[in-house]
C-alpha cells in the first residue's frame, strides 16, 4: 500500500488535454487538467480507469481454432475461446503466416490501413508503426480519406482548393470583434472540442464562452438541442430540420436571396465561376422546379417563414457560417458543404473578418490563433529503402473490400478495382464500433485468412480476431506531443507514469522486433538505432530548428524532460487578426485559389465530367435512401453523434459511464411524441432494430430533440448476444446504420444515414459482457 506521501504528479498529455496524473511510480490514484480552465473536462479524470482497467488486454492471445492450424483455421472469429501464448511464440507466428500470405499473395493481399485515433504522441503512433514494419516487409494496402470528413475532404479542393476541414479559421479575436450573427450549422462544439488530434489546447469553449456573453445572434441548425445549445441558453435559437435535409434548407435560403435582389452579384461575378448554371437549377429553369423556401419547407420541416427570417438576417448581418461535420457524415454528404460555400458565396462575405464559413470552429479549436511555435517532428511509416503503400482503398469501403475481392469501384474520379486482402492487421483503431453495419461487417470479417490486432483493451475487434497483442496506454510509456492542431499552443512532455501492465509492450517495440524476424539487422533499420528517448530528443531537437525561423528558442533536450512542464509558446500578433480567404478576396487574380479556375466553384467543370449520378456539377438536393421522406410506418431516423464522455469508443468501459448509462445501456434520446406513441417512458429499456440488426438502450425522453428522430451517439461497445438474435446489449449504433459511401467522389462515412424501429423491451433480462474479457485471459 502507498501513502499519500509518496505520490507525486507526472505530467502527461492525452488527446483531451494536458492531464497531470498523481501517482506512487506503480499505481494511478487521480488525474486532472494541467491548463487553467473554467470548464472541466470529464475525460481528464479517468486515467485510473484506462491504466486499470479489467478489460485490459494482459498477454498475448490466440483463437484456439486458429492456433490449431494456422494455415487453414478451424472455428468461426467472434466465437472461439482463446489461448494464452507467450510473445515469442506470438510473434513467431505472425511472422510465419505473415510470409506465408506475402509470397503467395503478394503486398496488396496486407490491409494495414488501420484507421484509428489510438492515442496521441509523436512517436508511439500505433498505424504508422504498423506501416513501418509493413514497408520493412514490402508493402501493403493502405487507405484513403477519414470517417470524419470523407465527404467534405474530397469535394473541397474542387469548390475552394483546399479541405478547409483541417485548416485553421478566421481567428477568433476577428469573429468577436467583427461577427453580427453566427450560425452553428451542424455543430456541438461543446462535445467536440473536448479533444483534438494532437492535444486539446482548450481554447475553443473560452472562446465560445465569450460569444455567449457577447450579445451576437447566435443560431443552431440542428435535430437535436445539442450540449452546445443548452451551454448558450436563452441566447441560442434552436432550428430543427429533418436530418440528411440541410441542402433543402440551403436552396429555399438561397432562393429567397435572388427573389429579393440580396445575392452579392459583384462577388459572385468576381470570386465565382458557375454561378449561372447554378441559378438555372435554383430557379428551377432546368428542372421545372424553383427550389423557393415553400419547397424547402417541405423537405426540411422548417416553416417557409422562418427560411425567409434566415435568408434576411443572413443577408443584413455580417454572419459567420461555421459548420461541423455530422451533416457530411451521410448519403450525398458532399452536396452539405458544396452548398454551404455557394450560400456563403451569394452572402458576399467570404474573406470580410467576421463573415463567410468555417469547418473546423467545433474540432481541435480551430480559430485559436496560431503561435509563434517550434514544432515537433514525428514517426514516419516510410523507411529508407522500404516499399509503403502500393494499394490504398477509400477507408470506409473496407467491408465492400472483403466482399468484393478484384471489383470494380470508382472514387473521385478514378476507376479502380479493390485488392483481394487474405492479411488483416488493426493497430490504434476500434473498426467494429467505427464501422457502419456491424453484422455485415462480422461476415465480411470471416474472410482473411489472418486477422491481428494490437490493443490495450478487449474491444470487440480483439474479441474478432485471431491473434491479440497487448499495447501499453500513453501512460506506460515516454512521448511528446504539441497542443492545438492549429495552434501549437503548448510543447508538452508525455513521461511515463508507471510500468507497462502485465505482458504489454510498446507497439514500437513489437513491430521493431518483428523486423529483425523479416531480415537480420531489421531491428536497427526500423529503429534508426535509437532509443525510444533518443526519438524523442530527435523529434524536439527538430523543433528547436523550426522553432529558430519564429524566434523561438527551446531549453536543451535533458533539462526540458527533467522538468516535468510544459512549454507555451509565444503569441503571434499577426495571427491574431487572421482572415481566411482574406487575400483571394482582395485580389482574386493575384491571389487565385488552388481550383482549376482560380475561383470558388459553384459549378465544377472537373465533377460535372465524372457524370457520378450522386455527385453532380453542383450543389444537388439529393433524397437519401432512408430517410424521413421514405419512412415506412413507425420508422425514425437514426442520429448517431459524438459522445461528450467518450472520444468514440475510447474510455466506454471507464466510470463516466456511469454518468451518461440508462438502464444499463447506451442511452437513446427520443421525443415525447415518438415516446407516447410507443408507450416509453423515461428509463425504460428498449429495442431498436431494423433489417440490419437491433440493440438495446436506455431511453431519455426529451423535448431536445426533433419528433421522428433519435440520437444514439457512436462509440458504445457492440456486445452482440447470439442467444438472442444478435442483440446488441450495450447499444452499439453501427448495428443499425447502412454501410454505404457517401457517393463515388469521397466514398465517405454516411454512419448518419438510417431509419430504424423503437418499442419497449419485453424481452428476457440480458446481462452486459461488452467489457469482460474471454475467458482465460
Ligand atoms: N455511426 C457513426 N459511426 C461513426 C461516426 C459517426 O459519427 N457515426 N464517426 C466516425 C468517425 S468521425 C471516426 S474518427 C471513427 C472513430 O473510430 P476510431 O478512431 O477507430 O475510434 P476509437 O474509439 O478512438 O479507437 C481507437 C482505438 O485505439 C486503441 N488505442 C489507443 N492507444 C493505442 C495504442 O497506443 N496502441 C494500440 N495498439 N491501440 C491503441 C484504443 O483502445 C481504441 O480501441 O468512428 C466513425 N464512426
Ligand atoms: N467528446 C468528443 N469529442 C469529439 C469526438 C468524440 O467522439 N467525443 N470525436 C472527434 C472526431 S474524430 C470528429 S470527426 C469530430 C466530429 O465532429 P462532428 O462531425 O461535427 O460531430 P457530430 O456529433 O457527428 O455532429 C455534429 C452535430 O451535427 C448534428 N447533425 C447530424 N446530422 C445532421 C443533419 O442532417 N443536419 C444538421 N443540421 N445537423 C446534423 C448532430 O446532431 C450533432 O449535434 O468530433 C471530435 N470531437
Ligand atoms: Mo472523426
């Protein structure tokens, strides 16, 4: 036992924040913020839960059936017991079956594309330490594109030249000072901006906290009442449209524009191209039909009269759209952004201080001003003389990969065919709550002839797989990170807090090791023959250098990790007054933007070529597939946003739990009418279900959210009873959603696209086993 007096605190940094974790050197005891803050971040406190918890992956493990015969495995992923091996013998095996698939397949056959958020840190970088080892070996399949922004990604560069998803934002200073009305357009940055890629600076909430006090029209377009509106109060007005039909709403605002004369002609003439062509199919000259604010009204719920109360203060306010991503995250997702720039663009407003878009205020705080900073290098999954990816597939389209081995697919203007992949390895990320329509995915799943996954937990993609490795968490091992992914607010060491947890190792380690397996010498080449410590001086001593050309100078690499704080870095006045656009709006010719006409693309020649039915040459209002307007009877549309006490998956075995569970499970939160009609009350147990699959989950009846919608936020375990028809018994939403691209431009995530069936559960009492690990383990 330790007393309080050998406890110390080790400061540490996960994507939510700078933590500091008070410890003996061998057990966590708390953990809290380390940046003064006047809002307090619930998944700084869980560090104990992560390093302790039961749900740990403690050794190395392999499916009994696969053991038996590697080459040819007998049972069925997901229903096998496993068995206790020892590393070597792991490894050995791996490394077998790795050559194995290599010789006779060949590189493509190896998907390690391995989408995930594992942790952050410059070097422990668990996907791209898999992709070193990968070009150590020769190659393999990659991916392309995220979950988060699939859609926007792709289509940006052809309407603006840039993704604008991951770019930093007018600076917030400029929106205090010069914005009338903001408009939080599929947005909670409440939730969202409790993590970031790298660190959270945790700048974001100040700022918008600000914006509350600040007297400005503040307005939220959304189904549901967000956390965001509800921290804003009184002073947000609340809109709530169907889900999927924000371009109908767009239309009728932008509609409403021309009829009044309020389009920026000057602009659009100026900073545009297609806007004509646009206007035809607006105006509904080249489809018969005028996209007016009745017509919206009729797609998107919202009345016509407050479509025009829109269009005017839009129109007569210097008024920010700043949009977020849940919107994108669906069937003709692309369409969302598209039109939100030609809104933008017929506001006249784009690159003016105050007015315009923005995509990233609610992620990783963006428009927190950029430091004067030196920033850190990191690992590379490329290698001198090593092979990287010679494939790479949309990353959402993994399970048509698995089904479809050789077939033909089109993405973003290229015909391709998806490799046949026999070698499936997962570091650092959750698939099996990722990914849209779990039990497809788990046929899908069967295919490989070898599934390995590195993880510090027993999700259910370890519970899938053939062969499981224990990682270390962050906390178990030494790293750097930078705060902000836009600001580079904060250098901060990540020093090790205890010893790694039973047989976990650095996946760093793991895949260094298995090079030495691939080729004598291997280890040295993956590891450039540095230390773990040794990368770290590298990665800062880099940042020094960039630091040097900013006038920022670093203290020597030995007493900077003998100190145990961060450094901030210095303010940067000039990026204080940062306008996006700014330049191109002064002077479009001098300053083009990087699209092919130099200009804001409202028709896009390049797209309009593809002849992609789901991708047309301008923003389109497209029905999806399931949505309120094909509902069959009963039927609700699925909503399923991020978690404010989670980052996806990560930390749902923690206590917070405890503060968000309903009736055990993952809450659904409906509106009373939807609740009354099916005699729900607040607390009950209910089964959602459709053609896909059903869960079960703990009803929160409110007001909050738009009737015929229900929101299940992503991220919950899939805990699927095969007693009883694969019931999900801890809620996991992607047993619901349709696994679908958003269309064949991004081949996005559309994990926001589905209708399901809500009734009270009746059914017999079934007890949660998302977090037990296998038996033996
Ligand atoms: N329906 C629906 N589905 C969605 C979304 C949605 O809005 N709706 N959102 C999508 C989006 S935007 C995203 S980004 C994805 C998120 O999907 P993921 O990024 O896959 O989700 P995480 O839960 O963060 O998974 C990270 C995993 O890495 C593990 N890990 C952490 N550190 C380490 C490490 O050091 N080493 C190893 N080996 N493992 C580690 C964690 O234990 C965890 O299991 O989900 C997508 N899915
Ligand atoms: N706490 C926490 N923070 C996170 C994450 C997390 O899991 N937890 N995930 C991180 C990651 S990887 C990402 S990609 C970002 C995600 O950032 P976003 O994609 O912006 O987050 P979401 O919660 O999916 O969606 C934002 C809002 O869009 C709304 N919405 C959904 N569909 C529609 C629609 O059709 N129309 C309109 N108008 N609104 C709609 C949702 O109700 C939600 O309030 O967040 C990041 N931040
Ligand atoms: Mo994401």
């Amino acid at each position: 036992m330790s007393n309080a007096s050998s406890r110390y605190s080790v400061l540490t940094a996960a994507h939510w924040g700078p933590v500091l974790v008070e410890t003996d050197g061998n057990t966590v005891f708390s953990s809290r913020g380390a940046l003064p803050t006047s809002h307090p971040n619930s998944l700084q406190t869980v560090v104990r839960d992560q390093v302790h918890s039961k749900t740990r992956v403690r050794f190395p493990m392999v499916r009994k059936g696969f053991l038996a015969s590697p080459e040819c495995p007998q049972g069925v992923r997901g229903q096998d017991e496993f068995v206790r091996v020892s590393w070597d013998e792991a490894l050995d095996l791996i490394h077998a079956q790795h050559k194995r698939i290599r010789d006779n397949y060949g590189p493509a056959s190896i998907f390690a594309g391995s989408y995930g958020w594992r942790s952050n840190g410059v070097l422990h970088k668990a996907a791209t330490l898999l992709q070193r080892y990968m070009a150590l070996a020769g190659g393999y399949t990659g991916h392309l594109g995220d979950y988060s922004t699939g859609a926007a990604q792709a289509i940006m560069p052809y309407v603006v030249g840039g993704n604008e998803v991951y770019q930093q934002q007018t600076s917030w200073p400029m929106i205090l000072e010069h914005s009338d009305v903001v408009v939080l357009w599929s947005a909670n940055p409440l939730n969202t901006l409790k993590i970031a890629w790298n660190a959270s600076d945790e700048q974001g909430i100040a700022y918008f906290d600000a914006l509350r006090k600040s007297g400005k029209r503040l307005i939220c377009i959304d189904p549901m009442r967000s956390e965001s509106v509800d921290f804003f109060g009184e002073k947000m007005e609340w809109i709530a449209p169907h889900m999927g039909t924000d371009v109908a709403l767009m239309l009728g605002i932008a509609h409403t524009l021309v009829e009044n004369g309020w389009h920026d002609e000057a602009f659009l003439a100026r900073c545009t191209t297609g806007y004509e062509i646009f206007a035809d199919y607006l105006l509904g000259v080249s489809d018969g039909t005028a996209k007016t604010a009745e017509w919206a009204a009729e797609i998107c719920g919202v009345s016509a009269v407050n479509i025009r109360e829109l269009a005017a203060i839009f129109h007569q306010n210097t008024t920010m759209l700043m949009a977020g991503w849940g919107m994108q995250r669906q069937q003709f997702g692309e369409q969302k952004h598209w039109m939100i720039v030609t809104l933008a663009a017929m506001l006249g407003q784009i690159g003016t201080p105050g007015g315009g878009f923005g995509l990233s205020y609610h992620f990783a705080n963006g428009g927190n001003p950029t430091r004067r900073a030196a920033v850190l290098a990191s690992m590379q999954g490329s290698l001198k003389g090593g092979t990287d990816a010679v494939d790479k597939i949309p990353v959402a389209r993994i399970v048509e990969a698995l089904e479809n081995p050789s077939g033909f697919y089109q993405h973003n203007g290229m015909d391709r065919h998806f490799p046949d992949i026999r070698f499936v390895w997962w570091a650092g990320g959750a698939n099996f709550t990722h990914h849209q329509d779990t039990n497809r995915l788990i046929q899908a799943w069967q295919k490989p002839e070898l599934v390995v996954i590195s993880e510090c937990f027993w999700t259910a993609a370890a519970k899938h797989a053939d062969i499981v490795l224990p990682a270390t968490t962050s906390f178990e091992r030494n790293d750097l990170t930078m705060t902000g992914d836009y600001s580079n607010q904060h250098l901060v060491p990540m020093k090790q807090v205890v010893p790694p947890r039973d047989e976990a190792r650095n996946d760093f380690d793991v895949f260094a090791t298995l090079c030495e397996h691939w080729e004598a010498g291997g280890y040295a080449r993956f590891t450039e023959g540095k230390s773990e410590l040794e990368w770290l001086e590298t990665f800062y001593n880099i940042a020094g250098k960039r630091g040097a050309s900013q006038q920022v100078t670093l203290p020597p690499f030995a007493s900077f990790w003998a100190e145990n704080t961060f450094i901030e870095m210095a303010e940067h006045p000039a990026n204080a007054q940062f306008v996006r656009f700014a330049d191109f709006r002064r002077d479009p010719k001098a300053n083009p933007l990087k699209t092919d006409s130099g200009k804001i693309e409202i028709y896009c020649q390049r797209i309009a070529g593809y002849g992609y039915a789901d991708c047309p040459g301008h923003p389109t209002w497209l029905a999806p597939d399931e949505w309120h307007g094909n509902a069959e009877a009963d039927q609700l549309q699925v909503l399923s946003a991020h978690p404010a006490h989670r980052l996806h998956s990560q930390l749902n075995y923690s206590s917070l739990r405890e503060q968000y569970a309903v009736a055990g499970r993952e809450p659904i939160t409906l509106h009373p009418r939807d609740a009354q009609a099916r005699g729900i009350a607040n607390g009950d147990t209910v089964r959602v279900w459709n053609q896909r699959g059903q869960i079960l989950a703990g009803a929160v009846v409110t007001e909050g959210i738009k009737p015929g919608v229900i929101c299940i936020h992503e991220g919950a375990w899939p805990d699927l009873d095969n007693t009883v028809g694969g019931m999900c018994k801890n809620g996991a939403v992607n047993v619901l959603t349709k696994d679908l691209p958003s269309s064949r431009l991004g081949n996005g995530c559309a994990g926001n696209t589905a209708l399901a069936w809500v009734e009270k559960y009746t059914g017999p009492a079934l007890t949660l086993t998302a977090f037990d690990p296998p038996a033996n383990s």
